[in-house]
C-alpha cells in the first residue's frame, strides 16, 4: 500500500514495510477464517496476518475503544464453501461493532457499517453462521447482559450494501453471558439454535426460526463454574441423512462436556436393534429441545477431564470438503481445547470404544508464558494456533505424513502494551522498543536464501529485557565496540546492557547467511547470556568459560518454590525464533546502573560520538526536573544541567555534539553547549531558553545538517528554529496547524549540499505526515528561512489508530540510496516500519 501527494516538490511514496504487534489479552480476541487469514485485536485496531508467511499484513481503524473479540463470516468452519468476498465482525470494549469487507482476489479491506444498536458496555463474544451463500446470522453478548441477534445479507456483487437486519434481542438478567454458538438444526426444519453460557453455570438453548423470535427452549446443567467456550459441530450425516448435532462445551471447572442433540425417532431405529449391548458411550437422558414442529432428545455424549486450569476455548475441527452424494462437507470427530495449564489438547473417540481421548498436547514449557486464553484450527485442520497471557500467539503445524507430528510455526509477534520509545541500532540493522508491558524487544528483516537481493522479512529477534516495571525510554550508545542500550522503567534507576555473545552470533545469521558479521565485536565478548533474576529486576550473565563446570545443586534446593526459576539457555539461532525462545533464551546481561534521578525516568538520549547519556525524569519541581550527563564508560554523573520545571520529555544531541536540546511539559525549550574537549572533563552551559508553545511540548529534532531544530507540541503546532553564531535562537517558520496534538517529530537529512530534508510528524490522532523542508542560509552559514511543503499524508489503513509515541528515520546505506525507511510506534501497541522513496 502506497500513499503519495503532489503538493510539494517532490513526489514521495510510502510503503508499508513491516507492522510488529501483540494480541489484546482477552478471550475471545482471536478469530481464523476461511480465507486463511487471522485477525486479532491490537489495542484499538483490528489487525489481520498471515500464518503462511508470519507477517501482519494490514490493521484497520474505526474503533474508539479496545477491541475484545473478532468473528469471521464465513468462519473456518464454513471453509468449504469457496467464496470471493469475506467479512470480519469486531466488537470493542465501548460496545461498538464493525463489519468489514475483505476482497480474496485484490487483498483489499472496506469498511462497511457499525451495527446500530450498542452495547451499553464491553462486547464479549460473537458468534455467527452462514445460512446461505450471501446471508448470515450473528448474535453478540455483553457484560451489560443483553445478547442482540442479527441477520446481514451480503451483496452479490463487489462494494454493494449489506442489508442487516435485527432479529431479537435477549435479556439475561444479572448474570451475563460470556460464550455464544448459533448452529442450524438438522433435518431442514429451517430452524436456528442459540447456545450461551456464563456466569450461573448452565448452558440455555434457545431455539427460532431464520427470520423469528427467539424463545427459550431449554437449559443444561453439569458444569460446576463459569462456562468460557462453546461450540457447535455441523450436522453430522450418517446414511446420508443429517439427524445430529454436536455442543461442546469448556468451563472453569477444568472440565469439557460434549452434548449431542439427535432428532427424536432417529434414535430408536439404532437402539432397538441391539437391545442387549450397552457401551460405555451409553446416553445419559437429558432435557428435550423443542423448535417449531419437531423436538430433539439431548444428552451428556462425554465428559473429557485432563486440563489442569481453567479452559477457556474448545472448536470442533472444520470440516473437509466432500463432494459425493449431494454432501458438501465432512464434519471431523475432533475437538481442540486450550486452557490457562499453558496446554492445548487435541481430543478424538477411539474407534472400538468411542471413548473420547487426549490424542495430542502441545505447549510452552517456558515459566512466563501463563497459559492459553484461546485456541483455534486452520481452516484445512493441519495448524492449531494459540494466543497467550504475554500477547503471544504460539502455532503449531501437523508436518507429519500418517503419523501426527506437530512442531512449532513462526508466528508474528509484538508489545501487548502501548510501546513508549524506539532506536535504531548504531547502524541500523535492527529496531529497539520498549513498552509498557514492561518488555524491551528487537526487531530485525532475517535474511534467508530466496530473498537475496530483498531484505527478508522482519521478525523480532530477541527480547533483551524483561522487566517489572512499565519501560518508559531507550537509547542506543553509539560509536565503537559492543552494542549497548540505556533503558529506564517506572523507577529511580536507569540500566545499562551489553549484547551477550549469542545476540551478536544470531544477528549476523540474521543479516548474512555466511555469518562472518562483527567477528571484531564478537573476540572480546565474553558473556554468553543472561539469566533473570528471582524478582525479575536485574538480568545476570551467563559467561563462556562457565558452561563446562555447573555446580552440583542440593536436590533438596529444586523443590518446586517461586524462587526456583530454570537457568536460561542461550543459543544462536539460525531462523527467527519462536515465543518460547524469546521470552527466556535472549536476555541481554546488565552492566550498570545510574543512581541519581528522585523520580521515575522519562527520557533518555545519547550523544552520536557514544560519550555521554543525557537523561531526565518525571518532575513537579525545578530540583528534580534537572538533566543528569552520565560519561559512557565509566558511568559516572558528569553534569546535572537545570533549566525546566517540570518533566524534561524529549532530549536530542545536535549532529556534532555541540549543543544538547532539551523540551519540557513547561512549554519551554533549552539548549545548552556542551564541550568534552576541557581537561577537566565534560563542561556545560545553558545557552537558550524560549517559551516556544502555547501547551505541552512532546518533541524535538535536529536538522542532521545544520544547527536547525523543530519542535512539536500539543498545541497542534510545529515550529522550526535555527541557532545563530552567538547562541541566540531565532524562529524560522511555524507550519500550518495540524489537525491533532503533534506527539513526535524526526528530521532526515536528504542532501547535505542542498540543505533538503524530511521531516516526520506524528499525532495522538494516529496520523503521520511528511513535510519537506528546505532550509536557506546566509553566507556565514546561519539559516535566514525554510521553505516547508507538505509531500506526503500517510494512509490511515497504515498509520497507527492511537497516538504516535516516537518517530526514528533508519540510517541509509548509502548516500545514493533513493529510499529512505522510518519507523515508528505508538499506544496501540504497534511497531510499523515505512519505506519511503523520494
């Protein structure tokens, strides 16, 4: 996807390159489609990916609030019907809920309506069923305990109108429902059956006809606490009639029940033939369930025990197309589960007995994953995929000819939580986030052998910090030597770390096939790993020569206690690692810590030589809101520079290290000089100060060639500034008033000889934009003006849908190069990676 604007001088146009991203914690939140795509809830988005390939490819707006869960039309279950057109329904946490059209043969997305009655509060679940080739019915549920029904018809050609229609409305009372299945009833009665289940235990059936009220046919009981799943089979033939159907059903008891529903006068036919033998399978009666002119006899099929938490999700298997005898399709005896034991189970009936066992159960072993909110099947039945309590998502592929076999699938992963900063490494080989999910990670294109002359595809590569307090900022020491980053967190402490031997192993397999990247780096590094510590704080290294001699443990030290925590494994991978990896195995050591800041970090930045760290934390004060220099290094304080009152929010060093811009929550900026040359070390001293912004000022950036900056504020403005030969600032140009509070600013230097560059600008609205900005000097070299035009608005179906947190241009690799890539990150969790070409 491409966006591009001739309004300015040049022609630019976006692509999008990568988008990193985590699931929504919630059950419910994950839905796989005939179409072979999953779509899951990334904060506000909906976001869509491609199992095949890994990759999120696209995330789209419209909601306000979070989104909690997300339905295909047609589901996987309807995988045999080929169909050209497929619809997505999402439902958020305000209640709302959007239809959206994916188009197979284009890969093109439209958004088509919001259902018109709300919800009063969050939507839980929805489920829907196709009742023909262009016709739909879906009910949704809520914690406001309404369940609304509703029947959409498609239209039949590209880009028509969906016609819905409400069909009823369901009160439940005090104790809402949490899980919804619809299924048509067997033997063409032309009647639906709804099942729900929540908080009172019981399973209530409600029968109607396609086009009717819904009324209450009948309730089942047997589960001892809330019920979290439930799942319909399609019909099942048998002689080539339809006479039954399957529920199943999770709960957390730890149990599933699996119900059948049998037309009544089908079972007696069966039955009386063999009126001596009684299997173990052997119906216990149940309640009837009566739907216009005919009744169906349920009754308890199995009760399969073997989870050890609670389950949250069970889904029969799609069925397989069949095109013999006028059946269309064959519906599996299987069901796949997945529960908080951090286990997915694959249950079938044995064929002699019928008994219905455990044949299959795949799972993370790694201690922080904490289980499983949901599990789905592929729509051919040869991939299960699992989303889990740390926003990951965990699949597993059946590669085994006649005997199953599943191993563990690439999967796209991401922050689970607004994501608060990012840096380019020192050469820009990879990109560093951090985020409130308390998590610092790396993202990185992994070059394999069919993309020689492309860059591969990105994949996170390493997840060097896992933290116990929200991250806030991040910056990459530069210069020479082993990659290190500055991180601060919600505490008093910034963190410096150092990449272990097996990072720098596995990014030159990342980079280069043939590994030969950064041997220099590599022959001093003697740590190969990290370990987390019992409280999850600091992160202690694993060094190379300790791998030979591990201590003899007292046997009685490895009783299961919360400090007992498995040693981490480091190793270089050769392929883009899996969740259970990254969580454990990546962990970069902590070399230092910087003690001086009185309250929680807020920004960090670092010179461009890699001599000084500048930080700053959050500020009520003048005192605190002081900016400590730390020396690269040694790590000692060097400077503690005092100008604003309140939070310093973003630091930038201009290209030549002279000058140290600073802006503040206090509308103010400052700029200080800063001299390493001295013998008595680093000296200081504010040399600016200006109230530039009517609010808050986010962001600040410097012209990469030139003494120019530009700052971004909440006031909706951005202003471009240059400094003159004696220090005093002067205002060049303010740009047109942007539609949204301007959150980040990054400026890229195009031409040096020409002084053009590229300045991003990102809003809380989501948005970005280019601007070009052509800055014209004097003869002594002091800019006189700019000229500023707007080249390019970026697509919202590419943009992120909640404020922009920071915007990063990557380093290009060479001065030829006509595309240039911009990262950026926001509060909807997302990690996006632009090319632009200009």
């Amino acid at each position: 996807m491409s966006s591009t604007i001739n309004g300015g001088r040049t022609d630019v146009e976006v692509k999008r390159v990568f988008i990193g991203a985590g699931c929504n914690r919630i059950v419910n939140n994950l839905s796989w489609g005939a179409c072979d795509l999953v779509a899951f809830g990334a904060q506000n988005a909906v976001a869509v990916f491609d199992p095949k390939t890994a990759q999120i490819l696209t995330t789209l707006p419209g909601h306000k609030a979070s989104v909690n869960c997300t339905q295909w039309l047609p589901s996987n279950k309807f995988a045999f019907k080929a169909l050209e057109r497929h619809y997505l329904l999402s439902g958020d946490a305000g209640g709302a809920i959007i239809l959206w059209e994916y188009t197979v043969l284009e890969g093109k997305w439209r958004y088509v309506l919001q259902i018109p009655e709300l919800h009063k509060k969050g939507v839980t679940c929805i489920s829907g069923i196709l009742v023909s080739d262009t016709e739909a019915v879906f009910a949704s549920t809520s914690s406001d305990g309404t369940v609304y029904i509703w029947e959409v018809v498609f239209p039949t050609t590209g880009g028509g109108d969906c016609k819905l229609l409400h069909l009823d409305s369901l009160f439940v009372g005090s104790k809402p429902m949490v899980a919804l299945s619809l299924a048509e009833l067997p033997g063409n009665t032309g009647h639906l059956v709804l099942a729900m289940g929540g908080l009172d235990n019981k399973i209530h059936l409600y029968s109607g006809e396609r086009r009717g009220k819904f009324v209450r046919a009948c309730e089942l009981k047997g589960h001892a606490d809330w019920i979290r799943s439930l799942d319909f089979s399609l019909p099942i033939f048998n002689n080539g009639e339809a006479h039954n159907i399957l529920l199943v059903s999770s709960s957390q008891d730890k149990g599933i029940r699996i119900w059948k529903m049998a037309l009544r006068g089908s079972l007696d036919s069966s039955q009386s033939s063999k009126p001596g033998k009684i299997s173990l399978a052997s119906y216990i009666e149940g309640p009837v369930l009566v739907a216009g002119t005919t009744s169906y006899q349920i009754s308890l099929e199995s009760l399969l025990i073997g989870h050890e938490d609670w389950v949250y999700s069970v889904e029969w298997q799609p069925p397989s197309p069949v095109s013999s005898d006028g059946i269309a399709y064959c519906q599996h005896q299987s069901i796949l589960s997945a529960s908080m034991d951090k286990t997915m189970m694959i249950w079938k009936p044995e064929k002699t007995s019928g008994i219905w066992m455990n044949v299959v159960t795949v799972g993370e072993l790694s201690h922080c994953a904490l289980g499983f909110y949901g599990g789905h099947w592929s729509p051919n039945g040869d991939s299960i995929l699992a989303h889990g309590y740390g926003g990951s998502f965990h699949l597993w592929r059946n590669v085994g000819t006649g005997l199953d076999n599943w191993q563990p699938q690439k999967v796209p992963s991401g922050h689970f939580a607004a994501i608060t900063n990012i840096a380019w490494g020192r050469s820009g080989e990879y990109l560093l986030s951090v985020s409130d999910d308390q998590t610092t990670r790396i993202f990185s294109p992994w070059q394999n052998e069919t993309s020689l002359g492309d860059e591969g595809s990105w994949h996170e590569i390493a997840r060097p910090q896992v933290h116990g307090h929200d991250m806030n900022c991040v910056t990459i020491i530069q210069g020479k030597g082993n990659h290190r980053f500055v991180s601060g967190a919600d505490e008093k402490v910034a963190r410096v770390f150092e990449a272990p031997l097996s990072f720098l192993k596995t990014l030159g397999h990342a980079i280069s096939q043939n590994s030969t990247f950064s041997e220099d780096i590599q022959l001093g590094v003697q740590i190969l790993g990290a370990n987390m510590s019992a409280l999850g704080l600091s992160q202690k290294p694993i060094y190379v020569h300790a791998e030979q001699h591990t201590i003899e443990k007292n046997p009685n030290d490895s009783l299961d206690t919360l400090e007992a925590i498995p040693d981490a494994v480091p190793v270089v991978l050769t392929e883009p690692p899996i969740e259970d990896q990254l969580g454990w195995h990546t962990l970069w050591p902590e070399s230092h810590k910087l003690y001086g800041h009185g309250n929680e970090l807020f920004a960090l930045c670092s010179d461009h030589e890699g001599k000084l760290v500048a930080s700053s934390c959050k500020a009520q004060s003048a005192a605190v809101a002081e900016i400590w220099l730390w020396e690269v290094g040694s790590w000692k304080a060097v400077g503690r520079l005092q100008s604003h009152s309140l939070t310093v929010t973003q630091m930038e060093f201009s290209l030549d290290d002279k000058f140290l811009l600073a802006v503040s929550r206090d509308r103010q900026f400052s700029i200080f000089s800063i001299d390493k040359t001295g013998t008595d070390g680093t000296s200081y001293k504010l040399v600016a100060k200006h109230e530039a912004h009517k609010r808050i000022i986010w962001s600040c950036s410097w012209n990469p060639h030139g003494y120019e900056f530009a700052t971004g504020s909440r006031d909706k403005t951005v202003k471009i500034w240059t400094v003159g030969k004696d220090s005093s600032v002067k205002l060049l140009v303010t740009l047109p008033q942007f539609s949204s509070s301007v959150t980040a600013l990054s400026w890229a230097g195009l031409d040096s000889k020409k002084n053009n560059g590229l300045l991003a600008v990102g809003m809380e609205s989501g948005l970005v934009e280019l601007w070009s900005l052509s800055v014209n000097r004097t003869d002594d070299g002091v800019a006189a003006n700019v000229l500023a035009a707007l080249v390019a608005r970026f697509d919202p179906l590419m943009c992120h849908v909640s404020s922009v947190s920071r915007l990063a241009w990557r380093k290009r690799k060479n001065k030829d190069c006509t595309s240039i890539q911009l990262a950026s990150c926001g509060a909807d969790h997302c990690v996006r990676v632009f090319e632009v070409k200009c």
